[in-house]
C-alpha cells in the first residue's frame, strides 16, 4: 500500500492511515479537520506555484486568497494547523497503540 501512496498529500494519507487502522473514529475526525485539508492545500500551493494562488486553490479552499494572490500564512494560522497536525499524529498512535494491543491479546500465549 505504501509503495502506491507517497503520503505527501491528504487523500493518500486517509487512504493509508485509515486502512491500517480500520478507521478509528478520533483518526477520521481529526483527519476531517478543515485546517488539516487547507494545510495540504496550502503546501501544494507553496511547493508547486511558489505560493501563487491560482482560480483552483480558491475555488477548492472557498478561503480569502484570490487567484493571483501571493499566499500569506499567519502566525494564528500557523498554530491552528500545528495543532491540527497533532491531532492527527495522536489520533494515529491511539490507533496503533489499540491495534497493537488487541495483536498481542489474540497471540496465544
């Protein structure tokens, strides 16, 4: 699964995550945050255009930014998508850590 998903965006990141660990329910709210989508939205802009918002960002992210904008972050924003970020790191080790647990009860002993 990993070999077909580079996890460097948000649909491949829900694709394995949320198969790995059976879709807990803290895992796929914290993956639906809307700061976790714009986030990823935000670093393909950044990565891909330089920053430079195009008509598809601001019309996928309904945001402020306008098509010919320059993508600015605040430091609110910033925090907001931190805390977001760890969200979804905690939700995937919560899963892990129940999934790990339920593997060792069915072992035989």
């Amino acid at each position: 699964m990993l070999s077909e998903n580079d996890l460097s965006d948000l649909s491949s990141m829900k694709a394995v995550l949320l198969t790995l660990f059976e879709r807990p329910p803290s895992l796929v709210q914290a993956l639906e945050d809307d700061a976790v989508y714009l986030l990823g939205k935000s670093r393909h802009l950044l990565v891909h255009r330089a920053g430079h918002v195009d008509s598809k960002f601001e019309r996928e992210t309904a945001s402020r930014w306008k098509a010919g904008m320059v993508l600015t972050i605040s430091a609110n924003e910033l925090a907001g998508y931190a805390r977001a970020v760890v969200a979804v790191a905690e939700a995937a080790v919560d899963a892990y850590s129940g999934s790990a647990q339920a593997e060792q009860k069915a072992r035989p002993a």
